[in-house]
C-alpha cells in the first residue's frame, strides 16, 4: 500500500496534479506515519507555493532534508532567523549544512539579505567549489561584486569536479544501490498545473530575485527528468537519510494543521522540466497565455517631442540627468554608461529584425516570474538542473527495487546511458560554456560593457540568440547609453523569449528615453498579459505615464511593483525619481535608502541621493553620493560631470576640470561635461577657453539653447553686445524652457549693465 500511494503522489507531480499529490499525500501520512513521508507532504505543498502548509508540517523535525525544506519555507515567508536556525541548528554549531551547495546558496541568500555581506560571499563560493553548474551562486557572487574571474572559478578544477559526479572513478567493483522511484526532487517554485486540478492564484509569501533559483531536493517526489539519477550536490554524506526510518507517530500528532487560506493558490501555466524520455539537454519551453486587459490608456500615451536636454525635474537614475542647480541653467536628459556599439557587426548592421535566428534552448531558470495572489507578494520560479541525486534504501523499501552500478562504466541519466568519455567531454563542454557567459556577466556587473560585448559574441549562435543573452547584450547597450542598439537586443530577445521577463524593466527605460510612447504602451501591455503579478510588468506601465508627465501616476505604478516584490531594487529606484520630479525629497531619499538596502551597488540610487543633495545645495553630502556612485560604476560620464558639478561648488574647480576631462574622455558624445567645464572655465574669468569649449560642443548639441545662452553672456562680459545679443536670440528661437526663457530676457534688459552693478538692479 505505501509504495502504490508513493508512486500514485509522484505521479500527479509529474503531472503538476498538486491538489491530487497532497490529498494523496496526506493518505500516506496518515496510514504511514514517518518524518520522511512528511517530507513528501511539504515537497507536494511548496510546488503549490503554499509555503505557510509545509512551514508547519516540518516543524520541529530533525532530519537535514527537513531542516533544508522548512528553512526554504522559512525564507519565502520572510522569516530568515527561523530559516538560518534551521540550517544551522544553534545547539549544534559543527553541524553540516543539508544539501550541500543548495544549502549553501540559500544560507548565502540569509545572510545577504541579513547584511552580513562577507559571510554571504563565503556560502555562495562554498556552494559553487561544491557544485560548478551552480549558477545562481556565480550571479549572487558578481551581484555582490566578489567573482573571481570565470576562468578560475569555471576551470580545470570545475572540469575535473563535474567529471567526479557524473563520472566516478575507482578499480574497485562498489556499488552505489539506486532506486527507480527513489528520486528526490524537483523544483519548489510553481511550475504552473497544467490541468484542472488546481485554483487560479498563488500564495504570497515570496519575496527574492534570487529565490527562483533554489533546488529543493526531498524524498520521494517525482523527478521531473523521469528516472534520471544523479549524485547529490553534497556527496555521499548528505544522502545517508535517506533511509527510511521507523513510524513517528509522536511527530504527526504534534503538528498543528495547515491553515486555511482561500487565496492561496497555484499559479499559471509557466513549465520548465526535462521530459522523462528526453536527454539531459533538451528543455521544454512553455508560454504563458492569460487573458490580455488594457491597463494603460491609449489616449493618454500620446507622442511629445523632446529636445537633447529636456526638462529640469530630475530623470531615471539609469535615465541620469536633472537640474545641476542655479549656477547650471542647462538641464541634460542623460544616462551613465559610456563606450561604443558592435552589436550590429555581430548581426549584420542595423537591421537587427532581419537577423534569423537558429533554434532557441531556454535554460530551465529562464521563467522568472509567475502569477501570485492578487495583493499579495510576487513568487519567482525555482528551477534547478541539479536537483535529482541519488537516494540510498534499504532492501526492504517499499519505494523500488534497488540495482548497482560499477563505478567508472555507464552512468544512467534520463533513460539514456553516459560512457566515460561523452562524461568528460561532456563536462568540459559545460565548463568552456559557463566560462564564457560567467565572464560576460562579471564584466557587466563590473560595468565593463564594452570588453562584455566583445565576450557575449564569442559564444556560439545557438547561445547567443537566447533570450537570456540577448538581455544582458540589451543592459549593456543601455548602461553605454546607446539606446538604439538596446532596443534592437531587446527586441530580439523578445523574439527568442517572448514570454520572459529577464530585463524587461530595462527594456522599458530604454523606450522611455527613446519616447517610444506607442512601443512603450505595447509592451506594458504584452507584460501585463503576461504576469500581472510581475513588478517588471508595472515599471514598463509606471514609465508609460511618466514620459507622459503624469508622475503621481507612474508614482502608484511603480509602488506597486515594491509592494509585489519588496527586494526588486530597480522599482524602488523609480519611486525615488518620481518623487523628485513631484519635488518631494523626503520620499525620494527613503526610497533610495530602501534600494540601496537590497542592492549597496545599485549606483542608481547612490546618483539619485547626490540629485537631491545637490538640489538641496548640501553639496558635501551631494560630492559623498556622486563618489560612492563612481566606485561603483567608473565609466559613467554622467556620475563623473555631476561629481565634478559638486566639487566646483564646493570651491574646488582645479579638482572638478580634472573629473570633468575624465568624464568627456569617457563618452565624448556627452554634452554634458563639456558644458560643466565651460561653466567652470567661466568661474575662473578663463573666458577665451570657455568659448572653444562652447563652439566645439555646438557640434554635437546644435539646438540647445542653454549653450547659446551661456556663450551670450560671455561676449556680455567681454563688452561684445552684438554677439552677445545674437546668441541670446538664437536661445530664445530654441524654445527653451520657461525658466530659462525669464533668465535670458532678463540678460538681454541689462545687456548694457555691468556684472558687478546687476546685484544693485
């Protein structure tokens, strides 16, 4: 009877029947009670993501694998002392962490989110010298700016790692006893039922970027690769509970029953496993359909010509630019980032839309998000390719018969078999792979975009034209500024991965500094459609309203996406800056405050902090933030213009010409250096050097009317008046803003007045 109710609840997991696998499962507790079948039941409710469910079934348990599965319940319900307490039980401070590298991974995440920052970064390279496919660690790592280069950390030692676990080696004739059924596990975050068998919406509970990453491994569920058998992350010495122990009656009868919460429930269609028959390699790619609604009104996603520097609110912080205060009359819609595009010599030139596309294998993680409650907390996906190992039983296990395999022959993975050598070259194929894309991804979290570039186009096509490449291809473009390449990688990105959300948010900034109203409101709405549960579905609508100028709207949308996922820095970021362009400060340093509590290298926020100081004329505070910004992010020509902005404020001008020459050396598209130097050059009565600096940035700004400005009081205060009253006309042709237009009229009245004699007028 207990193997048929085993096989019956690994069955409907296999089917993504969760309301089947927990009736089922409950069955098998009752009539056989043990912890390990617990385990069972609290696997069945985290596919569900009924977190609070298997928060209480595991409970007081002991066993690693539950201590493992009710930390992983722990976190999603934000309790992190109860989920740290539980891989690491205090009584017991030798004690080893369950589950090896996953283990390690979610420890890592405690503690990162704990602020515990160099503990953090010693569990992620635990889990990732424990397991090299490890992924999610590598991210963490260079999130956290602590990776080492990926040809240490994917290199002959990762090789050799891979080879051990896939491969092991040995003359002698052991034997390891596997079992058909006996596989653990499977991928805590919901995949999404596939049938009738489960309720519209999901739990709440779940709150990290990082989460959709954590395997959880346990007894008895199905694996989603069939029959496949691999060793566990943690070796032998993790899998020794795996036998099944006596009946614990005591243990049932002390926990309590799961709480009834009738919005809880399972989310969308949203698939990523391996097919029972299938290999190793082969994924399942699944879109998400729901029904499309019209959140954003067409009417008012109407088309507004803008101008190189458009108004004086202060922008995106990846949108860098904003009022330089009253000595700066120029207002620059910028963005950090500098370097230059060879995106299109990969594609073929510029027409990007042409370029075909080989077949796309997404990884399983590729799914970030899915549907939650409707208030309630976003929940991201968890998927793992490593979350089969090998369960040792007992010849008495009801759960399978047992076999054994040689050591160093064929290695059995999903209903094929792997010899020797497709283990080894196998290995170093992965290895060379992950080198590549960890190299890529470092030097972008570095913000060395270009020397990323220059990586992402040595992978191979059928990599490269993935929907998670072509978005980090995207975020680099859009950190060097270059917004018509961006779109172009994010466009194709869309195309290989239509239903994913990886950089969606960015995708949005860049057709807001691109005001593609009409391509902006598609997109919020093909977002939504998508995952209205995901905030990077309200920061693509909260940058619809906010290029129409309606602030306290994009404000609402965008505190949605915080309230949905409180640990998505970006959307905090976008609060702050549309709390500074309704000029309430006090806000937009909290929600800065708030960004930079989840990400410290979030520069954004750290750039936002200096606008407001700057703005506020604390300009100590403001130089502080620009350089925090800077160590972050010291290619950004914007952070560098605005640094040296603050230093020349502080009556440090020789200091600021030297940042501003390093920051027009860094993009020399960028106006708005040029113009901050011959700002600076004008303090120090260097008038002849201000102008050459003025007529060569004529070249690349035209129609700013702030550099006709400036230039018309120069030749006023060389006793010029015709060229000074030509310029002032030309600024006033350029329709400047409304401000300026009252300070330029005003020059033009005292046009004859002496500088030293206006402060008396």
């Amino acid at each position: 009877m207990e193997s048929i109710l085993v096989e019956c609840v690994q069955n409907s997991l296999r089917h993504y029947m969760y309301r089947n696998a927990i009736f089922m499962c409950e069955r098998l507790c009752a009539e056989f009670p043990s912890e390990m079948n617990l385990q069972l039941l609290a696997g069945c409710y985290l596919h569900s993501n009924q977190s609070y469910a298997a928060y209480h079934i595991l409970k007081g348990t002991e066993m690693a694998q539950s201590r493992y599965l009710f930390a992983l319940s722990c976190f999603q319900m934000d309790l992190l002392n109860e989920a740290e307490a539980a891989l690491c039980p205090p009584n017991e401070p030798g004690a080893e962490i369950p589950n090896g590298a996953a283990g390690h991974y979610l420890l890592g995440l405690i503690h990162r989110y704990t602020d515990r920052r160099k503990t953090a970064i010693h569990h992620f390279k635990q889990a990732l010298s424990t397991d090299p496919l490890m992924w999610a660690a590598y991210e963490e790592l260079c999130v956290l700016g602590a990776s080492d280069e990926a040809t240490i950390v994917f290199g002959e030692a990762a090789t050799i790692r891979i080879q051990k676990q896939y491969l092991p080696q040995g003359s002698s004739s052991q034997s390891l006893p596997m079992s058909n059924e006996d596989h653990s596990l499977v991928s805590a975050g919901n995949f999404g039922p596939g049938s009738d068998d489960t309720s519209p919406r999901q739990l709440k509970h779940m709150q990290g970027n990082s989460l959709r990453d954590i395997p959880v491994n346990y007894y008895g569920a199905a694996a989603l690769g069939g029959a496949a058998t691999q060793p566990s992350n943690g070796g032998l010495s993790n899998i020794c509970f795996y036998n099944t122990p006596s009946p614990m009656a005591s243990q049932l009868s002390g926990v309590a029953p799961p709480p009834m919460c009738r919005n809880a429930q399972p989310n969308s269609p949203n698939q990523s496993t391996v097919n029972a028959d299938s290999s190793p390699r082969s994924t399942v790619n699944s879109t998400i359909q729901a029904p499309r609604r019209k959140f954003v009104d067409e009417g008012k996603l109407r088309k507004i010509s803008g101008r190189l520097f458009s108004d004086s609110g202060a922008r995106r912080s990846t949108r860098i630019s904003g009022d330089v205060g009253a000595n700066t009359n120029m207002s620059a819609t910028m963005v950090v980032g500098n370097g230059t595009s060879n995106f299109s010599k990969y594609l073929g030139g510029s027409k990007l839309s042409s370029m075909a596309f080989r077949a796309v294998t997404v990884r399983k993680s590729q799914s970030w998000t899915n549907e939650n409650i409707d208030e309630g907390i976003h929940n991201e996906t968890f998927a793992d390719p490593r979350s089969n190992i090998i369960s040792t039983t007992s010849s008495t296990s009801p759960y399978g018969d047992t076999r054994s395999l040689d050591q160093g022959a064929m290695v059995p993975i999903s209903g094929g078999i792997m010899n020797d050598s497709r283990a080894i070259s196998g290995a170093s194929e992965i290895i060379d792979l992950l080198r590549t894309l960890g190299e890529g991804y470092r030097l972008s979290c570095m913000y060395r975009c270009q020397e990323a570039l220059d990586v992402y186009l040595k992978l191979p096509h059928q990599h490269y034209n993935t929907g998670w490449v072509l978005s980090q291809v995207g975020k680099a473009y859009f950190e060097m500024v270059n917004y018509s390449e961006a779109d172009g990688a994010f466009g194709l990105a869309r195309q290989a991965s239509p239903y994913g959300l990886e950089g969606m948010d960015t995708y949005s900034t860049v057709l807001y500094h691109l005001k593609e109203d009409m391509k902006l409101s598609y997109l919020a709405q093909e977002l939504i459609s998508i995952d209205r549960l995901a905030p990077q579905s309200w920061c693509a609508i909260g940058n619809c309203y906010s290029l129409q100028k309606d602030h306290e709207a994009a404000l609402k949308n965008f505190q949605r996406a915080v309230q949905l996922n409180p640990r998505f820095a970006y959307a905090h970021t976008l609060c702050g800056h549309e709390y500074v362009a309704l000029e309430d400060f006090e806000n937009g340093i909290k929600s800065y405050q708030s960004a930079l509590r989840v990400d410290a290298r979030h520069y954004n926020s750290w750039y936002g902090l200096g606008m407001i100081y700057l703005r506020q004329e604390k300009y100590e505070f403001s130089e502080h933030h620009f350089r925090m910004a800077f160590l972050i992010n010291p290619r950004s020509s914007v952070i560098l213009s605005y640094l040296g902005t603050a230093l020349h404020t502080l009556k440090r001008s020789d200091e600021a010409l030297v940042i501003m020459e390093k920051a027009i050396l860094a993009d020399k598209k960028n106006p708005l250096p040029m113009y901050q130097k011959a700002n600076i050059l004008v303090s120090l009565e260097k008038l002849d050097e201000a102008l050459e600096v003025l007529e060569e940035l004529k070249e690349y700004a035209p129609r700013e009317s702030s550099i006709y400005a400036l230039m018309g009081k120069i030749y006023k205060r060389r006793n010029m008046h015709d060229k000074a009253m030509l310029h002032f006309g030309l600024a006033l042709d350029l329709k400047p803003p409304a401000t300026d237009v009252a300070a330029i009229k005003a020059a033009i009245e005292k046009l004859h007045v002496p500088d030293e004699l206006q402060d008396y007028l």
